[in-house]
C-alpha cells in the first residue's frame, strides 16, 4: 500500500478473540504498526513507547493498533506482560500485512528471510494512508515520540 491508499476493512482479529474493522475507527486516526515477533527485544520496546505516550498520541487524536504474524495467544501474553491496552491483531496467515505490504524478503544478521517489515502505517480519519514509517526510519525505543514530533 502507499500513501494516498485506503486500508482494508477487515483488519483481523486481536488478542481477544475481537475483529478489528477500520469503520470501527471512523473519524480518529490511526497508527497501525506491523513488528515482526512479540516478546523480542525490539518489538517490545516499540510497543511499550506506544503505550507509554498513548495519552500524548490519543490527544492529538490516534488509536494504536498493531499486527504481527504471531497467535492470538502469544498477543494476549505480550499484552499482558507489557500492560499493552490496545490491539494486537493475531495475523497469522499474513493476510493483512501482505495486503499493506509489508510481508516480504528482509536481510537480518546478513541473512535474507520472509517476514514482517516492521512498518507504521499512519492513518487519516477517512482510513486513509497519510504516512508510512520503514524499518531503516523507525527507532524503536523512542517510536511514539518520532510520531508525536510529526
């Protein structure tokens, strides 16, 4: 997907079992974040930025959702560990992050794998792409600040 494009409708479903739809969030912005694997270091200290700064984020007017590869289960205990109170779409058949594109060949420690890219998918009212985040702009630890200083 690129800048300009509308998300799907369907999102998937998060770690309590709940489908997660854009219409859902008609008229607030979103910030929709793919990270490749719960419970690792970097994706832990990503989502815990988020969660640390989602009073800043919520006023200016975004929800946070993120999606991974990973099943509703291991959602639900990465949530709970990290006190992570917005969803996290189980998206274990990739069909959303292939649909935003950011399911593909990644080169880590010199290796070329599939997986998720981590991206961040900022989301206009409308359910419109108005900003994509790519994993060589994304700092992890300080992610939601990066957002907020947009």
């Amino acid at each position: 997907m690129n800048v300009g494009d509308r998300i799907p409708e369907i999102l998937g479903v998060d770690q309590y079992g709940k489908e997660i739809k854009a219409s859902d969030y008609a008229g607030k912005k979103i910030i929709l974040y793919s990270y490749p694997k719960a419970n690792t270091p970097g994706c832990t200290a990503e989502a815990c930025s988020l969660q640390q700064h989602k009073a800043e984020l919520e006023a200016k007017g975004y929800v946070i959702i993120g999606v991974s590869k990973d099943k509703q289960d291991a959602q639900m205990k990465f949530a709970e560990k990290f006190g992570l109170d917005f969803p996290l779409i189980a998206d274990t058949e990739t069909t959303l992050l292939q649909q935003l594109g950011c399911w593909g060949e990644k080169v880590a420690c010199g290796r070329r794998t599939i997986g998720t890219i981590r991206t961040t998918y900022l989301v206009d009212e409308n359910g419109v792409i108005e900003r994509i985040m790519g994993p060589k702009e994304i700092k992890t630890k300080i992610h939601a600040e990066q957002i907020l200083a947009l």
